[in-house]
C-alpha cells in the first residue's frame, strides 16, 4: 500500500500510480469524440449531402469509368440514394468530360520514357430541373511515375491504380462541392 493515490481526499492502494480506473478510458473516447464534432470532424468518405442531393441521377457517357464509379460510391457512402431514371431525380450531376491523359516527362539516353505524367480531368455540372446549380467547373488531378521497360507489367498495373487513386480523389473533390450546394 505504499502507492496509494490520492482521490477526492481519500486513498485508494488498489491501482498502482498511472494505472487508470475503468471509466477512465471512456472518458478519453466521449473527449476527443466532442472535440472532434465541435470542429465539424466527419469520417473520409462520408460528407453529409443536403436535402436537395439525397436523390440525385449522374448522367455521363461512360458510366463503368474510374471516375464515375468512384463518385456512385461516394454518393451512396454519403447517404444519397443515386436513381437510375433522370426525371425522378432530385438533382443531375451531368459528367461533361473524363478523360486521363498521359505525357512523357523524361527520357533516357536511349531515347526510352523513364517518367510519365497522368492529368485526370473531369468537368461537371449540377442541375435541378431547369435552375443550375452549379455551372460547368473543372477540376483536375497530375500524378507522375517512374516507368521502366523492365518492369512493364507492373509499371503499367501502378499507372492503373495511380488512375483509381485519381479518380477517387476527384470524386471527392465533387462531393464536397456537392456539400456545399
């Protein structure tokens, strides 16, 4: 009983000094969960959507392309319930331009590319009924990579992931100005 703390005036010899009570770890949890809604702190990948957003149809040419699947996703991560029929939409996200373009950055002294670069653009618009929303806005994401003939299958699997990574990143960017509407 030689550690006893010291507690509200009395001493308590059953915990060894620093060793916490039961609640104590709750207590930390109930804190920083306050503190971080206190500051608008949401989890990556749930951005609260307006009323206006919770239906909304993604018109766009391609919809299998990395982008627009990233967006489907984060759309019903976020709440929104996307319909598959124009007119029963809240809101149509029309996705104008999706395109990745690559350019060589570098080249070796045998004239072969050692560096790419990937621009992911995307230019959409936001529509509810005949009022814009949102007029048509671009937004785009440039991501560089080592290449390697040596190494063309995995250079080519890194150069496919970089684009899912790009996507996703856009999508993003999309909902938050969804958000924001």
């Amino acid at each position: 009983m030689s550690w006893g703390l010291v507690k509200l005036g009395r001493i308590r010899a059953d915990r060894p000094p620093g060793e916490r009570g039961p609640c104590a770890g709750r207590l930390s949890i109930a804190f920083v969960a306050l503190v971080l809604s206190a500051c608008g702190f949401h989890l990556q990948g749930r951005t609260p959507l307006p009323d206006v957003v919770k239906a909304p149809y993604v018109q766009t040419a391609d919809r299998q392309s990395e982008f627009a699947v990233s967006l489907q996703r984060a759309l019903i991560s976020s709440g929104a319930r996307p319909v598959q029929q124009k007119d029963e939409a809240s809101v149509v996200v029309s996705i104008i331009k999706d395109e990745v373009q690559r350019r060589t950055l570098s080249v070796s002294a045998q004239n072969q590319p050692d560096e790419y670069e990937l621009t992911y653009t995307v230019r959409f618009s936001v529509t509810a009924g005949d009022k814009e929303l949102l007029p048509p806005t671009d937004i785009s994401n440039v991501r560089s990579f080592a290449f390697s003939e040596q190494l063309l299958l995995a250079k080519n699997h890194e150069e496919m992931i970089l684009r899912q990574d790009m996507a996703h990143d856009l999508a993003d960017m999309v909902m938050r100005r969804l958000a924001r509407l």
